[in-house]
C-alpha cells in the first residue's frame, strides 16, 4: 500500500483537535502525563503505543466519557474540558469493546443508534441501508447481532459510529482480535472514510498498521508522548539504515523504549 500522504490530499492545516497539557491519574498510577498534540481537519492521525500505554483513556476523555486531572482539549472551537458534551454531535465513537444490542438486527440496532442522534424515521432506514451495503453486511440485516462473527460485529459497530456522519471518528484498535481478512477489509473502510474527508483519530499498536493508513502518528509510552510526525519524517531513519522492522502484537515495546531514549 502507498504512503498515505500520496494518496489523500494533505490536510489544510486547520486544527479541528487540539490537546494541550492532559493529564489523568487513577491513585498513584498516572494515565496521561502532560500530553499535547493536535489533529488537522482531514487527517488520519495515528495514536501508537503498547497496551497500557494511555491510549483508550486518551479516547476517554476526548469523547467526554472521563474527565482529566488538568489540561484544555478544544474540539471544532468549543473547550471540551469545560463541557465533555459540547462536541458530541460532531464526533463519532467506535470503542473496542462493541455496546450494540444482541437481540437486534444489523439494521435495528443502526436505526436505534440513528434515532439518539435525533434523526427522522424515513432518514435513519435510509442511512441504515447505505451503510449495510458499503459495509458488505446488506445480505446479514435482519441477522440478529449474537449470530455476527467478530469481523463482521466490527463492521456493524463501526458503521454505527458514523451513523450521524460526524466530521470527527474516534476508533480505538479496530482490527485488534479478529481474523486477518476481516482486519484487512477494515483497514480498508477506513481509508475509504479518510477518503471522503472525515477527520480520523485511530488508535492502535500495530505499527504496520498505522504505516498503511496514517498521515502522521504519536507515539505514547507510560502515558507520555515521546514523539510526534509524519509516517515518511519517522521511517527516514530506518529506510537509511537499512532495518527492517517486523511487529507482531505487543512485541514493539523495543522500539518504544528507543523513541523515548532518542
């Protein structure tokens, strides 16, 4: 797959995110050390780190379900440390845990999630419709959630995150436990989403992964940021040394523990 930056326009440089000075603490155990970054309108910005490192309480707080310790996050222009609700309409959230209703069908439970969103009957069918059929999930509708396999729940709860077309998609480790056709296909939807102009904040700690789809990446470590830029500015290194890289699951703790020396 192509450079990412090769593929999709760069992004204007207008900031729809930015995060300056986050913290969160659980007792003694700092979450989030004093964080900072920002996230362009258009862009698919990569949040790399191993498990534990911070990256699902990022998300957290960015969508309003925590609250930090101390910092600012401004999302399109309104201060979310303030009001963790304020930007609620034009965000969208696909965690990775799946909290759609096993009883329902595929297309129940998007007309469900449409409905918090305000959207009239005929719209939200209409919209459900589309999204089974770009999804690849048209033939499985009427299927009950439960009888979903993993990739195929994926799909459903990430076609439920942009039910209300947000300009801003939060995915935390979408690809994470399930087979590698159906991680393909999703990594692949996502780049499609990129494409359209939706502004995606991805995490993830497949570094493979985030090389494919993103734009620039950060790198977080025991809470901590310990470096920011775009896919070529960090592959530079590596592509003049002559090193191959190989991650598979969490074996990246190496490589983060040289970023954060460096």
């Amino acid at each position: 797959m192509r450079n990412p930056a090769e593929i999709y326009p760069a992004p204007d440089r207008e900031s729809l995110i930015e995060v300056r000075g986050l913290t969160k603490r659980f007792n003694e155990v700092t979450a989030l050390d004093d964080i900072s970054f920002n996230l362009y309108r258009g862009e698919l910005f990569g949040f790399l780190g191993p498990n534990g490192a911070g990256k699902t309480t990022t998300i957290n707080i960015l969508t309003g379900l925590s609250r930090p310790d101390a910092g600012t996050i401004l999302i399109g222009g309104q201060d979310c440390t303030k009001d963790p609700k304020a930007a609620q309409q034009m965000i969208g959230v696909v965690s990775d845990e799946s909290n759609l209703y096993p009883e329902l069908s595929g297309f129940a439970n998007l007309c469900f999630c449409a409905s918090l969103y305000g959207m009239p009957k005929n719209e939200r069918e209409e919209r459900a419709g589309e999204l089974l059929e770009s999804f690849g999930l048209k033939d499985a509708a009427e299927r009950n959630f439960a009888a979903y396999s993993r990739g195929m729940k994926r799909k459903l709860t990430i076609a439920a995150g942009i039910i209300h077309n947000p300009r801003i998609l939060f995915l935390d480790e979408p690809t994470t436990g399930i087979d590698v056709a159906s991680a393909r296909q999703i990594r692949q939807l996502i780049a499609d989403l990129h494409h359209t102009g939706t502004t995606i904040f991805l995490t993830t700690h497949y570094i493979e992964e985030a090389e494919r789809l993103c734009e620039r990446i950060a790198f977080i470590v025991r809470g901590r940021i310990v470096q920011t830029d775009s896919i070529s500015n960090l592959l530079q290194p590596v592509q003049e040394k002559k090193v191959m890289v190989i991650s598979l699951s969490n074996s990246s703790d190496k490589l983060y523990r040289e970023l954060e020396a460096n």
